[in-house]
C-alpha cells in the first residue's frame, strides 16, 4: 500500500513493460476459440525514427488494442517495417558518397549487401522507440516487406496480375525524379505554387514572319515537334497547316489544332513536346508526332540539345533565354504563378520524361473497392474521407510500379538474350522456354515500395498460404492510419484485398489528422519545431505524453502541436496519483463496499461511473479519442477529485472504512477505463489496490462495464447541492471575497422545500466547500448582500465591513454602461443586411453568442446591484 510521495514515471515504466513482456501478454493466440480482434501496424519506414506522428497514430492503435483485449477478444496487433525503396537507397548512397564512392562503383551486389548490413544495424530502431511509449503489439510477429515471405507475395501478387492482363509494359510520360533517378507514380508527387516566369518565345515560320509561343520550361524545346493551337480559336486557324522553324535546330514543326489547348493561356500558340508533357504527349499520340527525349536521367541536357548538350535543365534554360533574347527571338518575359511537381522523398522538382514502364491497370481494381465503401464493407472514421476516397478511386490512373533503383523487389521478368523472350515467373526459369537458351537476363527494375505495402494485411499473415495466422486473423478488423496516405496505400490495400482474397482487408479505416506547429507547418528539423518524442517521454512520463496527444488531436483534424500541451497529460497523471496517495494514506487495513451505508454523495458518483462507462464505450467504439480522453478527464478531476473526495474528507475522519470502499470500487473501475490511455501508471496504483483481483495485471483484467446503480433521483439532489455550492464560490470570486475571508452565509427557501432536508444533513460539507463561518435562513430577502439564486433558493452573503459598497456600486454601474456599449454594436451589426449577406456563417453566429452573452451578465449585473 505504500506509495511514493512524487509520482516519478521513469521508476515505473521500464518495470511494468518488462514486466507485460515477460508475460508474453502482447502475443496472440492462432488456436484461440475467442473472436479475433486485429490491427496491423502501417509500418514505418527502416529509415525512419520516432516522430509525434508515430506518437499519435500508435496511441490510438494501442488504445483500441488494449481495450478489445480486456474486452475478452483474442487480439493481434501486428508491428512491421517496411524497406521504403527510394529512402533506404538515398540514405546509404549518402554513405557512400563519405567514401567518394557510388553505387555503381561497386555494383548492384555490393550495394545490396552495404543496404542489409545498414537494415541489420539501423532498420528496427523506430521499435526500439516505440517500446518507450508503451505499444502493446505482437513483437514475435514483427514483418520486414524484405523478409523470403512477404517477398514471395509480391512475386505471386505480380505474376497473377501479369497473367490476367492487369499488368502491362508501355512507353508512357511518367513522373521521373532526376535525384533519385527513378520514376515516380502520381500520387508521389507533392504539388506546390511557385514564382516562376512565363517566357515568349518567337518561332520564325517557313514563308515568313513568326509566331509566338509561351512557355514555363523553354529548355524542352529541343524535343518540340509541333505548335497546337485550338480548333475553336478562329483568329489562329489561319495559321493551321503552316510550318514553323524551331529555333537553334532549325527543325521545321507543323501547327496543328488540337482541343486541349487552352484557350486563353499565353498567345494561343503552345510549344508540343511530346517526351515531355503529359498533354503533349497525348496530343502526340493523336497525331503521331515524333517524340524526342532531350534529357538524360540526371535531368541534364542529351545529344538532341545540341551545343547545351551536358547542361543541367535550369543552367540550360538560363543560356537558352540569353540567347534567344540575342537573337530577337524573345518577346518577353513576365512572372508567372504555377504548380511544380516534387519527389515525396527529397524535394527535388520532377520531370515529366517518356520511358518505358511497367504499370497496373487500376480501373478494374477501383470499381470493386468503390462497391465494397457504397456497400458499408468498409467504414470511414470520420465519414467526411468517404467523398476523398470515391473521388480518388474514380479518376484513377493506371499506376507506374516499376522503379529505376537497386534496393526492392526486383521485378519477376526475364529477357532470353538469344531470341528476345519475355518470361514472367517468381523463380528464375532454368531456360527460355521457346528457344531453350539459359541467356537469361532479370529486368533491372525493382517495384514500386507500395506494391508489397498493399499486401502488408494478409502478406504478413501468410498469404498466399492458408496459415494458421491467415485463417484466424484475416481478414483483420480495423487500420488506423494518416488521412495523407488515404491513396497512396489505405484505397489500394482495399483493392488488392479484394482482387486477391475476395474480402476487404479490414473493416474500419481510422484516419487521423497530421501534427503540426501552431503556426500550422509541418515539423520537421530544419524548422526546428520537431521535438524528439524520447526527450518528452522522458520529461513529462510516457503517459503524459499518450494522454496529452489524445486531448489535443481534433477528430479526423490535424494536431497543433507545442510542448507546452504536454503539461495537461503530465498534470493529469499527477492529480490521479495524488488522488490515489490520499485513499491510500487514509486507509488502516479496513473497508467496506456495504450498500446500506452510502451516503448522497455516494450514490451520486456511482450514478456518474455508470453513466461515464457507457457514454466512453459508445465513443471508444466510435474511434472518438478526443471526446473519450476528456471524458475520461473530466469525470476523474471535476466529479470524482474536486466533488466526490472533497466531499467525503470530513467522512475519512469518522467513519472511513465505507467511504474508502466507495472511494476504492470507483477509482478502480476508472484505472481499468483509463488503462487503455495511460497504461503505466493505471498499472502501478492498480497493483496497490488492496481490492481482490482476479487478474495479475491490469492489462488483462475485464473492460469495466456499468453496474446499473439506479440513483437518478439522488444524482439530482446532490447536483443541486453541488450547483448551490458553485454559485456561492462564483459570487465570492465576482466579488474578489478572498478564501481566507470567512463570511456568513444567508439562505432563503422560496421553493425546492423537498431538498431542504438533504441540504441541512450536509450542511457541515457545504459550510465548508463554501468558506463560510455558518450558515443560515432567512424569511426575508436582504439587502447590502451579495446575490444569487439556484432553483428556487435565494443566496445572500453580507458584504458589509467586507467591501466598500459604494463604490462596488460605481463599478457595477460603469460595468453596465460598458456592456450597453458593446450590445448596441452588435445589434447595429446584425441588424445590417449587407453584413449579414456577406458575412460567414459562422461569424454570424459568433457575434449572437456573444450578444446573449453580453445581456446575460447585464441582467446578472442589474441584479448585483439592486441588492447592493
């Protein structure tokens, strides 16, 4: 029963997750004849570490978890990594660039092995971190994407499709990142505004004078091989059949019409450049245009550049621009605001680039993830994503899955040297199978890091095999993960469940929102607003931190983070230690739950647990985190801290044994529903309960249910005692009556007669909370007091000889003539119809609150006064 003084969540933490660990508590049971409740873990890159990102997602994740499985459900949570293609290969490329090497220095094998030992040393750290926060996952199942298993399902995955005609190889303008020298799908590519130029370029026609083009990128214009215009610009279609000389090359282009040029951008006239663009390259297409790259894949200029052969793209635009302008052939030059593309993973500005590439076809996939959302086979929290999600899935474009990079699953085709055969298989052939050759050459390429994560919910449980793991625990229940990656993985992991197992992969989508400053950034270190979650854990305890972030997060919003929040969790975990500390110090080996011993105030809190259970369970299985952490706040600090305790203080002197078991019964069920939160330190004070437990630990005892007390009538009565108790404390602080200062308090009874009696057998506690030397009732209403009223009860506090009534009068009275001010300019403000027609909603409604409000406290001031 002993508790330390100072709640210091260091000396806990380690102890109890040893502990849980020991126990094997986290690992799930493929036997098990208990309904089966999973969650697997969007893994984290191998590359990444512990970000306030993890911190949240991972808090709610292990919320659920720990809930379902005091729940009685045969529970999975399944941790992972994953290889993250690009990042991993950046990252020990950057390596080897300390050693003045490349990869291509030391070829593709030695790299791999340089990436596996980097994995080995590197590749789980974000576990390791994730272990600090308390994460209750199954950590004898941890899965790597690289691991034989889930490789073979990508493997399988690719040649299934390939087989059906799902996958297909084509020369296509895809997104190519010239840092990380591979392509990009669409959805990698980050979109930002940017202040460029739009430069007006003259292209000199065959039979004389020019025409002039605008464009954002004039170092394309080697690759020019025709000028659009739009059929339904009739001042241009005099120019339609005409030939224009590209300038530099001298290369004769047609001008040709074609719908989708815009009408209205630059002179009418656009450059096509068919290797690219991707418009160009469909208007290219349609009209069977040459297509010439003019870049390499480091994005500097090629061989059909001409004399800026070997110039970085925006080197050469510069010297292009110059030149042209030498030449007379630049009209001018404006500054122009438009969309650039960005690699997700360095920053680098993308090029659209005509290659050839390996893609999926996406429409079949999307029309069946589209009916499993209408259907309710898989449901959105919050619901608002559900319009994202369609929206996406129904203007889907076929994804490029093949990347230009060593570190992945390399792609399953094989080339026969001698007769050019193309063989798909998972192994490599002995043999071509049309010629007999063993010349067989693998494609260089790898996939896409998304391709195996869209297996990730039943690659890790074994498929394609029929595992013991797959039949139990797939398809798995709920996925929570950030809105950000909605399209990336969460819709194509619902049309790969779909297309290779016949069932939606889980049930429930939790999207979360992303953490970032107050200023609304995102964090990172170059800001220098990304605090490390290990240096927070350690100042403010891992359950301050857990708790913290789930009262701050907005359901389905994004967070806006500062330390300063972290406090509120830090604070909380304090006040219930402390709570616990004073029924702890209070108790001598005796008490008693006994049912005809509670007291008002007694069944008014187990009114409130019953009602508090409920309401969190119904929120909990909605995935509102928010309301259900401060739920949980509110009830342990306002009802159960600075009521129920307080109320039974003078009890603890007397006859404590039945107010400690009601003190204990309560706190107890409430650290099996905090526990889920704050699993640290509901373990510890839980251990040290001197109530029988059924259970060794907290965390596999049962989800506390209500008990169906029927108290409502009591509830009331002690919520009227409670009322009448805050509105004297808000008289004395409207009226700056220190506590110290002990005052006299007069009642008059004008209704509510049935609650005297209950009133007058807690007239002790009441004097007490209400820092009042007695208590008494009067017949008569009184003047020179203080004033207030709670259903049909009269407050007077005599102010005489306390403060000075004249001029407390003053200041009511210029109080009132101030408020006059403000009510008169939101009416004249409201009764505006131009403010009213162009205001929004919500200010609108803002300024009638603050209206109501403003006559409320008039009317509360008037009355201040007439009893002054």
């Amino acid at each position: 029963m002993e508790i330390e003084k100072v709640y210091i969540p260091e000396k806990i933490e380690d102890k109890w997750y040893k502990f849980w660990l020991e126990k094997k508590y986290f690992e799930a049971d493929n036997s098990s004849q208990k309904e089966s409740y999973v969650i697997v873990m969007p893994p984290p890159n191998i590359t990444g570490i512990l970000t306030m990102g993890h911190v949240l997602n991972n808090t709610f994740q292990d919320i659920i978890i720990r809930m379902k499985r005091m729940e009685g459900y045969e529970v999975l949570w399944l941790p992972g990594i994953d290889h993250a293609g690009i990042a991993t290969q950046n990252v020990v490329e950057k390596e080897l660039a300390k050693e003045g090497k490349t990869r291509f220095d030391i070829g593709r094998e030695e790299f791999l092995k340089r990436v596996w030992e980097w994995k080995e040393k590197y590749g789980d750290i974000i576990l390791k971190q994730l272990k600090k926060l308390g994460v209750s996952c199954d950590f004898s199942r941890t899965k790597f994407t690289m691991d034989k298993e889930l490789s073979d399902a990508v493997l399988e995955a690719f040649v299934r499709l390939y087989e059906k005609g799902m996958i297909y190889k084509g020369l296509y303008i895809i997104n190519w990142c010239p840092r990380c020298t591979t392509a990009l799908s669409d959805d990698e590519v980050e979109h930002r505004e940017v202040f460029g130029k739009l430069y007006y370029i003259k292209y000199p026609l065959k039979d004389g004078g020019y025409i002039t083009v605008a464009t954002t990128r004039p170092e394309t214009m080697f690759g020019d091989t025709a000028v659009a215009i739009n059929p339904k610009d009739n001042e241009k279609r005099k120019f339609l059949g005409k030939i224009a000389i590209l300038p530099f090359l001298k290369r004769e282009i047609p001008i040709i019409e074609d719908e989708r040029v815009e009408i209205g951008f630059g002179t009418g006239f656009v450059k096509v450049t068919p290797a690219h663009d991707p418009v160009d390259f469909e208007i290219g297409r349609r009209h069977n245009l040459e297509m010439i790259v003019v870049m390499d894949k480091f994005a500097k200029m090629n061989e059909n550049a001409g004399k800026f052969k070997g110039l970085d793209r925006f080197e050469a635009r510069e010297k292009i621009v110059n030149e042209l302008k030498e030449m007379g052939l630049l009209e001018k030059v404006q500054d122009y605001t438009h969309s650039v593309g960005e690699c997700y993973r360095c920053n680098t500005i993308i090029e659209p680039y005509l290659s050839e590439q390996w893609f999926v076809r996406m429409r079949p996939l999307a029309e069946k993830a589209i009916e499993a959302a209408r259907k309710k086979e898989v449901i959105f929290f919050p619901s608002v994503y559900e319009k994202n999600y369609y929206n996406w899935l129904e203007n889907v474009r076929d994804w490029c899955i093949s990347r230009q990079i060593w570190w992945g699953h390399r792609i399953p085709v094989y080339i026969c040297e001698e007769c050019n055969n193309m063989i798909i298989k998972k192994e490599k052939p002995k043999e071509c199978p049309k010629c007999k050759s063993k010349k067989l050459k693998q494609d260089e390429d790898v996939l896409d890091t998304w391709f195996s994560s869209w297996l990730w919910p039943f690659s890790t449980m074994g498929w394609p095999k029929e595992t013991d793991d797959f039949k139990k625990f797939y398809p798995t229940t709920t996925l929570v993960t950030g809105w950000d990656i909605l399209f990336f993985w969460v819709a194509r992991m619902i049309m790969a469940g779909l297309e290779f197992t016949n069932k939606v992969p889980f049930k429930n989508v939790v999207l979360t929102g992303m953490v970032r400053d107050e200023k609304r950034r995102k964090l990172s270190k170059s800001l220098g607003n990304s605090p490390d979650p290990l240096d927070l854990i350690k100042k403010y305890g891992a359950d301050g931190v857990r708790f913290s972030m789930c009262l701050i997060t907005p359901e389905g919003q994004d967070v806006l983070f500062s330390e300063k929040k972290m406090e509120i969790g830090r604070n909380f975990a304090n006040k219930l230690w402390n709570a616990s500390r004073l029924l702890f110090l209070n108790y001598d080996g005796k008490f008693k739950f006994d049912k005809d011993k509670f007291y008002l105030e007694d069944k008014w809190i187990l009114y409130l647990l019953d009602e508090f259970l409920k309401n969190l369970k119904i929120l909990l299985d909605n995935f509102n985190f928010v309301d259900a952490a401060w739920r949980c706040y509110r009830f342990f600090w306002n009802e159960y801290c600075d009521w129920y305790l307080e109320f039974i203080k003078d009890r603890l002197k007397d006859e404590k044994e039945y107010a400690l078991g009601v003190a204990f019964y309560v706190l107890e069920k409430f650290l099996r529903a905090l526990h889920p939160f704050m699993p640290f330190i509901t373990e510890e004070i839980w251990q040290k309960l001197p109530i029988k437990k059924e259970k060794e630990s907290i965390m596999i005892s049962e989800w506390p249910k209500e008990e169906g007390f029927s108290f409502k009538e009591e509830y009331e009565d002690f919520e009227f005692i409670k009322k009448l108790i805050m509105e004297v404390r808000k008289i004395r602080g409207d009226y700056n009556i220190p506590v110290s200062q002990k005052t006299k308090l007069f009642l008059r009874w004008v209704s509510s007669l049935e609650r005297k009696d209950i009133f007058l057998t807690r007239i002790e506690e009441i004097r007490r909370l209400t820092f009042s030397e007695e208590i008494e009732f009067t017949e008569n209403p009184l003047k020179k007091c203080a004033f207030g009223v709670v259903q049909g009860v009269e407050i007077y506090i005599p102010l005489e000889g306390i403060i000075d009534i004249e001029k407390e009068k003053r200041k009511i009275l210029e109080e009132i003539e101030e408020i006059k001010g403000h009510i008169l300019k939101i009416e004249k403000r409201l009764s505006n119809e131009d403010f009213i027609n162009k205001a929004k909603k919500e200010v609108i409604m803002e300024n009638e609150k603050k209206l109501m409000e403003f006559k409320e406290k008039m009317e509360r001031l008037k009355l201040y006064l007439e009893h002054l």
